[in-house]
C-alpha cells in the first residue's frame, strides 16, 4: 500500500509491482490512482487504486474495510501522501490554518493510516511501515526559509517510529 502512489509515490508503486508485489495505489484523486494502477497493471504488474485522503479518518477507515474486502493482510506500507501548501514560506506570518493543515495532512495522517492498517500488518509474516520523509525533516541544517511548516511537519512525521516503538516493534 502506497500512499500518494499517483504522484510522489508513484516511483515507488511502480517498483513494488514490478517486484511482483500486489500495489495498492492510495490517491484521494480516484482519475489519477486509477490511471496510476492500471498504467502498472498494462505494464505485467497488480496493482488496485484505492481512494484514501490522509487528512480524512473517515476516509482512511473507509480504505482500510475496502483492502480487507481484497486482501488479508498487508505486507508493506508507504506513508508518503504529503502537501506543502501555498503560503507556507514565513512561519511566523502564516496562518494558523495553513499549519494546521499541513501537521494534519503530513504528521497525522502517517499515524491515523498505519493505525487503521495495523490489523492487517500484524497479519504478515514481515511487516514494514515506511515514513517518506524529506531532507527538509532533518534536525540537522537549515531549511532555508522554504516551506518551514511542511518541514515541520516531517520533522514530526519523523519521529513517528520513534515513538511507537514498543507498542508496534513488530512494524519497524
């Protein structure tokens, strides 16, 4: 399961599917996941789009009933759906909704999918949950005035592993 598996994402989506692996392409735009699946399937690959928007629980628990309905487990996930929104380049002048949405979409979103996945993780025999950060997540260096909330947020989505260690050692 490759979350943003139509844009960012879908590189790795790709590669998963020519490894033989069976690619859930997540995109909360359906015309492009389905254009991204079927591009994968007409090249020798298994690929499923399903529709999954990060930022909405509703639709992530709504995604994880529709992968059970096809699969009984989940071998490897890639949360790696993200936004940087415009506006996001002065964090002491930008608002507190462009922030807001931006930990929703980035840091939140990693941790309410791999939560709603976690039944069908623990059902593999070597799970995998896979963070895509961003040089701009570092602690080290400079972010250089782009986009501070965005690297913020992944600064955070980071630390997700790390602080969920005990409770889903299995998953790293």
């Amino acid at each position: 399961m490759v979350t943003g598996g139509n844009k960012v994402g879908h590189e790795v989506a790709r590669r998963l599917a020519a490894k033989d692996f069976h690619v859930f392409v997540g995109a909360r735009n359906p015309s492009a996941g389905r254009a991204a699946a079927d591009e994968f399937t007409k090249n020798g690959g298994k690929a499923t789009f399903l529709e999954i928007d990060v930022a909405d629980n509703a639709s992530v628990t709504a995604a994880a009933r529709e992968f059970s309905k096809i699969a009984d487990h989940l071998d490897v996930l890639v949360n790696n759906a993200g936004i940087m929104v415009d506006g996001d380049d002065a964090i002491l002048k930008i608002s507190d909704d462009i922030f807001r949405k931006t930990l929703e979409t980035n840091t939140l979103g990693a941790l309410r999918v791999t939560r709603a996945f976690e039944p069908l993780l623990t059902k593999s025999k070597a799970p995998r949950v896979i963070n895509v950060s961003s040089g701009g997540g570092q602690l080290t260096g400079d972010a250089d005035g782009w986009a501070l909330a965005y690297c913020i947020s992944k600064t955070a989505q980071m630390g997700l592993p790390r602080s969920s260690r005990r409770r889903y050692r299995n998953l790293q």
